[in-house]
C-alpha cells in the first residue's frame, strides 16, 4: 500500500514538473498583451521575448502602420525614438508604429545566446550559410503582425510600411516579398536579402510595386558593402521598380541623422499616397532603377567607378542617375521640404516616362552626423 502511494505521489509529481516546463516553453509564456500579438494567425507559436511594443498616435486615429524590427543583439525599445521624434508627427500625425522582439538564439558567428531572429555562421558574405527555418519563422512572425493590423484593426495594406535594420531588415524583406497582398513600403536599412535563390517562386509578384527604402553605411564593416549591392542586384532583378537608395560615407554599421531624415520623407511619401496609382497597368516605360544617391563628392576613382556605372546603364536603358539635394537641418524646415517635393518630381517624372537621364553631380554633404 506505502509502495502504491510512492508511486502515485511521483506520478503526479512528473506530470506536474511536464506540465510547468511545457508551459514555460509553450509560445504563449512569452505573451500576447496587444492587439498587434494578439491576432497571430500565421505564426502563434513564435517564441518573441515579449509582445511588440505599439505607439499609437497621440490623436488616436490611425492612418497608416509602419512596423519596424531590431536587429542581432537588439530590442526593440533601442528604437522607440523613431515613433516620438517630433518629425514624425509634424509630417503624419497619424502613423502607429510597431516594434517587435525576437526570440534568444544561440548564434555561431558571435558564440554567445543573445536576441536575434534568426542564427548566422559568418559575416563574410561568402560563408554566410543562411538558417532558413528560423529565417522563414520569423517572417511568418512578421506577417502575423500585419494581419492583425489588417483583419483586426481594418488598416488597409498598403498603408503598411515594413521595415528594420541588420537581421531585422532581413526578415522585413523576406516578409514582405513574401505577404500575399502588396504593402504600402519596405525600409531595408545596413541588411541584405537571405535566401535569394528562393526568388522569383516565393514572391509575390505585386510586391515588386511596392516603395523601397534600401539604406547602407559605406564604411559598413559588419554587413559589407557586399551585401548591399547583392541585395541591390537581386532586386533590381526581381523588377522593383520604385527604389530609393542611399549610401552614407563614413556610416559603419550604424545609424545616422541624415539617413533618418531620408527615411522620414520616404514615409510621408508613401503615407501621402504618391504611389497607390503605381501597378502593373499603368507604369510606363518599364522597369526604371532609381540608382544610387551619393552623399558627398566623390573621390576620383570613386567617380571614375560611378561614371562607368551609369554608361553601362545608360546602355542597358534600365537605370536612370537623380539629383540629389543638399540634407541639413529639420525635415520639417520648409526649404528642405521644397527641395525633397522638387527631387520627388523628377524621380516621379522620370520613372514615370521612362526617360533617361544624364548623371548630375552630386550634391556636396557633410559625413552623417551620429546620434
């Protein structure tokens, strides 16, 4: 009988302990206290560290989402600022931003546990061998997020601009080319595209309509400028029309204050609904590559390099060279505003039309200025 009773008490003892650990590993330990976790339909056994952090606007009306993913070794609190900048809210009070975690990985090429979304063996593009399972997870995480903005909260996805920096603008991308309906924009800021040989097959092929955003540090020594123009090929491939590139001189991997006044006026671009007429019907001339925007002047072998660059694209007809303005300043300074409008009609016009256009040189800036 003392022997039965031993054996009953263990046996609830065990399910007991499998019980805690299952619920300690289950994805819902993790939490889903927001709307925007709360409607993971995709993915609702992601292991994130926590629900994403929301900012609504401060009038409460929502007129467009922008979600936006920290990188290897981030959180996503690092990047709040982006929400409570008084440019932001000059330019489009009613943006919601979305900022979620990642799970903690062990990751080979930093050989400590830390948050991140996905493993990585290297950053030399050449060894870098992709972790797909953990890639696609969190991109499927990504688009969970999106479909509780749109199923839950009626947002419209075009008014959804999906975005991060390093691992995180890995995953935005692979998210975004892969959603089913095409987004408002993507922000690719020092990141590259993994798992490109799954493209065009895994791509929405709308997508290639979308906004781009394609930021990188020219001094960049953890993703290369390698990866960059890798990723910048890749896409220019796969036909993404509507590009906006830019490359920082003296910018490692990093941010920097001109980088996020260009990202600032790329969003009240899209939110301003400059491109929802852009499809597959109506654009004209082709696929037009919007080319590389140039921060300072160049070196002479950094122009000779360029003016190569645009004969042989002047040749193929696919890629056209814009002028760039003078950055400094507020973004909501009213001269800046004109000359960002007045650049924006002429990559506006120029893709539109389908014209070639000679290379301007551009305008002198200074190195970014670091936060």
């Amino acid at each position: 009988m003392e022997l039965r009773v031993r054996w009953l008490v263990a046996a609830l003892l065990l399910a007991a302990v499998t019980a805690c650990d299952a619920a300690r590993h289950h994805p819902e330990h993790f939490g889903s206290g927001t709307s925007a976790a709360a409607g993971i339909g995709r993915s609702s056994h992601f292991p994130a560290r926590a629900p994403p952090i929301e900012i609504a606007p401060k009038d409460g009306d929502v007129d467009g989402v922008v979600i936006f993913v920290h990188g290897l070794g981030g959180s996503p609190d690092k990047y709040t600022w982006l929400a409570n900048d008084p440019n932001v809210w000059y330019g489009r009070p009613g943006i919601k931003w979305i900022f979620p975690w990642s799970p903690e990985l062990d990751v080979t090429v930093t050989k400590q546990r830390e948050p991140a979304w996905y493993d990585m063996n290297d950053f030399n593009i050449g060894s870098l061998t992709d972790d797909r399972s953990h890639i696609l997870a969190a991109a499927r995480y990504i688009e969970s997020i999106i479909d509780a903005q749109v199923n839950e909260h009626g947002i419209d996805p075009r008014r959804i601009v999906v975005g991060g920096f390093s691992q995180g603008g890995a995953v935005a991308l692979t998210a975004s080319l892969r959603y089913p309906k095409r987004l408002g924009g993507i922000l690719a800021l020092s990141t590259y595209l993994p798992l490109r040989g799954d493209y065009p097959e895994e791509m929405n092929a709308h997508q290639r309509w979308t906004p781009l955003f394609q930021a990188h540090g020219k001094d960049d020594r953890v993703l290369p400028m390698e990866y960059y123009f890798a990723t910048r090929a890749k896409l220019s491939k796969l036909g993404f029309r509507n590009r906006w590139d830019y490359l920082y001189p003296g910018l490692g991997h990093d941010k920097c204050r001109e980088e996020t006044l260009d990202m600032y006026t790329f969003l009240d671009d899209v939110f301003g609904d400059k491109y929802d007429d852009l499809d597959e019907g109506n654009w004209a001339g082709g696929p037009v590559d919007l080319g590389l925007v140039e921060t300072k002047k160049e070196t002479k072998e950094e122009t000779k390099k360029e003016e190569t660059n645009i004969k042989a694209a002047k040749a193929r007809g696919k890629e056209a060279k814009l002028p760039v303005v003078q950055r400094g300043g507020a973004w909501n300074d009213p001269k800046q505003q004109v000359q960002r409008r007045l650049r924006d009609m002429v990559f506006r016009a120029n893709a539109l039309l389908g014209r070639e256009r000679e290379a301007l040189e551009a305008a002198e800036r200074p190195r970014p200025s670091f936060y």
